[in-house]
C-alpha cells in the first residue's frame, strides 16, 4: 500500500521531501519559525531556472562499467524528480541540495549548442558516439521551452556525429524529424527507462515523469519510424519493483525494442538519507524489508563503490535478479544483435560551411 501522509504532510509532485544538507557547504538554512512555515514551504515548491555558461559540454567518462565513451548533459537537476536518482549527487557541486533542490532549482547550459559545435569543429576530434543523458534527463519539462536538446541533435546531423538518447519522456517525439534522419545514417539509438508497469508506484517513485504507457508508445513510435529503440529497464529495487521485470521486458519487446539493460539501485552519498526518508513515509509496511533487500544486493550496505558490483549487486538476491533478466531477454528477443554506430560519415565543418568535395 502506498501511503502518502504518513509521518506529516507528503509533498505531492516531488520525490524528495526534504533538502539535506549539502557536504560542501559549512552553513544551511533551516526553518525555526513555525508561524513562517507556509512561505517557507511555497518557496521550497517552486521550480526555479538557473543559467549557466559553461566553459565545457562534452564529458570523457571514464567509468569501465558505464556503457558510455561521452556523454552530454545540457541540464543539472531534474524536475523529474526521480527518488532514487543517482545525479542527485551532483548537484551539491552546484552549490545546491540533493534533496528537494536537486528537482527545483534547474540549471541550464543555454551556451550548449554553441559549446558542442565548437568541439566538433576541434581537429584533434575523433569521431565516436555521444550520449544525451548520461547524468540528468535531456527532456525534462523545461526541455519543451529551451529546446536546447533539440539544438544539440541538429549539431549532431549536420557534423554526423552519433548520438545516444536516453529519456522517461515522451517529448522525445517533438524531434522525429531529425531523430529519422540520423537514423538512416546509423547515427542514434533511442532508449528509455522504464521501471515498471505500476503507475501508482510511478507517480511515487517519478512524480514528473511520462505514463508508462507514453514510454512504450515512444517505443512503438520509433521503432516503426525505423528508428533503432531499446530500454533501461533501472533501476531495480528490491521488495517495490523487481518483480514487474517480466512484464515491462514483454511489453518493451512487443512496442519494438531490440535491446534492454537493468541497474540494481544503489544509495550513495545523499541519496541514502533521501531515500530512506520518502521510503517510510511511502512504503512503511514494508520499508524495512525493501532497505534490508537492497542492502543484500551490496555487501550489507546501500552502497557498493566496486566497478561492476555497483551496477548489478553482488549476492543471493542480485544473482536472482540476474538470472531472470537473462532468462527474459532470451524469451522475448532482447539483445540478439548489436548496433554499430556509423562514425565513418562525420564531417567536419568550419564556420557553417560544407566541403565542396
């Protein structure tokens, strides 16, 4: 049972219900004053814009467990507000919480495209896939207004450089145009995260994120558009969502999706605090047995910081996990066969011109 008023008042539309401290920051504002707690609550509540120009766009990463050679993130934060996200993190750099802050105060690189056009442009490039995504959601509600992922996607075209896309919204369609014409070139693969098929559990777990049945629907979308679709079907949390695996992998396959990966959650950093928070005032009848789950799944704790054991878990219960996910993918066709992406057609242009030869 889900229950949203547990342990006082549940703060509908957000995950996160309280900013914890950032770790980098010596002092933190703190309520004290109970008489000036609806102001305080209506400013925690709005969503605020924050812009940025940054010096650099494109990340080399260097985690071997990743999937991801580069990745680009044209926003810090999400309005998501995914409770288990790991970016929260990230957001203490910015000089904000990982709580309440991390899907309310949005930072926006509105220099993004100019950014990457200027890293195509480099001579010392070499071309190779660059993944949207890679931290906070590149289609996030503000997305619909700054259109800057859309900005970046036509870079990608007009260099031929091949791009990744992974979203929970189905924004993504607005782009077909250009999505179909880097396809025919074998320059994008689109995916999106699907966690289950229970949209109660959704709007608990990814209050600002599309239906499930959008996700799907930007499966079936693409992939009949020829558009090469798969899923993250992450993270994977024991005792709330890991039992829906065998649905949402038949589902994805059935709208079109060739490939699937999983994650099993992991709470580091702020997150765990977080997490365990809106986890008892969420889920108090079976709170305990959730933490106690994921903590089987990383060496009895909520962490693991090991390459590859902290995407998958290790132990009886990530094991388990692991096998069915397998035994799924064999069943419903997933990952039969591996996207190559075409990094022989880029092209590269100086100042807007293209090569006359």
């Amino acid at each position: 049972m889900i229950n949203q008023v547990a342990n006082g008042r549940f703060e509908k539309g957000r995950g996160a219900q309280f900013n914890p401290k950032n770790r980098f920051l010596t002092g933190e504002y703190v309520q004290e004053h109970l008489e000036g707690i609806d102001d305080w609550e209506e400013e925690n509540r709005i969503t605020q814009i924050v812009y940025d120009n940054s010096k650099t766009l494109v990340n080399k990463v260097t985690s071997p467990d990743v999937g991801m050679l580069y990745s680009v993130n044209p926003y810090q934060g999400c309005e998501h507000g995914c409770i288990y996200c790991y970016a929260r993190n990230s957001h203490e750099y910015w000089g904000y919480s990982a709580g309440i802050d991390f899907e309310s105060r949005i930072v926006v690189k509105r220099n993004a495209p100019s950014l990457l056009r200027k890293f195509f442009e480099n001579p010392n490039w070499v071309p190779a896939p660059i993944s949207l995504s890679g931290n906070t959601d590149c289609y996030q509600p503000i997305e619909r207004k700054m259109r800057i992922t859309r900005a970046l996607l036509e870079i990608c075209l007009e260099f031929r450089n091949p791009v990744g896309i992974l979203t929970k919204n189905s924004l993504v369609l607005r782009d077909m145009d250009i999505i179909q014409e880097l396809a025919k070139l074998k320059l994008v693969k689109v995916l999106t995260s699907i966690t289950s098929t229970d949209e109660k559990l959704r709007l608990a777990m990814e209050p600002r994120t599309a239906t499930y049945a959008s996700r799907l629907k930007v499966l079936e979308t693409f992939s009949k558009a020829g558009v090469p679709t798969g899923i993250m079907n992450a993270p994977l949390i024991p005792g709330l969502n890991d039992m829906h695996m065998h649905d949402v992998l038949k589902a994805a396959s059935e709208a079109g999706a060739q490939w699937a990966g999983y994650t099993v959650v992991r709470l580091n950093g702020a997150i765990r605090g977080i997490f365990q928070d809106w986890l008892n005032k969420t889920f108090p009848d079976r709170a305990a047995k959730v933490w106690h789950q994921i903590s089987e799944c990383h060496d009895g704790d909520v962490n693991d910081s090991r390459f590859g054991n902290r995407i998958v878990g290790d132990g009886r219960f990530a094991e388990l996990i692991r096998d069915q996910f397998k035994l799924y993918c064999r069943k419903f066709h997933l990952n039969e066969n591996k996207m190559e992406y075409n990094t022989d057609a880029f092209r590269r242009i100086k100042n807007n011109q293209l090569p006359l030869f």
